[in-house]
C-alpha cells in the first residue's frame, strides 16, 4: 500500500506539478496491483488542474474502473468526496460521447 500526504505534495500550491507527483506514484503503484492511499489532511482544496494531471492521466491510462478500484482516501471532507466523485462521473459521461 502505497500512501500519499497530498498536503506535503501541494505545499507550494503548484498544483499540476503535483498532480504529475501523484500520477507517477500512483502509476508505479498501479502497475504493481498495490492500492494508494491518498491522505487528505490539511488540504482545503484542489483545482480540476490537479485532477486532470493525477486522476484524469491514470483514468486515460488504466480506465476508469481499474483507478476506483486502486485509491483509497482518509481525512478527506465531504465535499472533497462529491468534487473527485464528480470528476470521475464527469469523465465516464465524455467516454460515451
């Protein structure tokens, strides 16, 4: 299990920078079947831009069903849960276009 203090990768709030943190740890993780742990604490938010650098990289790369199956999330707010669960609604919704 590969855990991810996403505080510690967004401290300078450069946030595609570390969407492309967490997509290379998270690919590595992937490819070796292990799950990721992101941890959420202290982090208020995060911008689609993050998410289309981590999430939306590894959905375009591994699928969609495969990336829910491998993160697994704690200290995470509700409504950090209803953005990500959105975004990957939002992605599945353009794959059907």
């Amino acid at each position: 299990m590969e855990t991810i203090l996403l505080s510690d990768i967004l401290k300078d709030k450069d946030y595609s920078n570390g969407g492309t943190v967490v997509y290379s740890i998270a690919q590595r993780a992937i490819l070796q079947n292990d799950v990721i742990v992101i941890d959420m604490k202290n982090v208020d938010s995060f911008p689609t831009v993050f998410m289309n650098t981590s999430f939306g990289e590894l959905m375009d790369e591994f699928g969609v069903d495969k990336i829910k199956k491998s993160f697994r999330f704690k200290n995470i707010l509700k409504t950090q849960v209803e953005r990500i669960s959105k975004y990957f609604s939002d992605y599945e919704s353009m794959l059907k276009v």
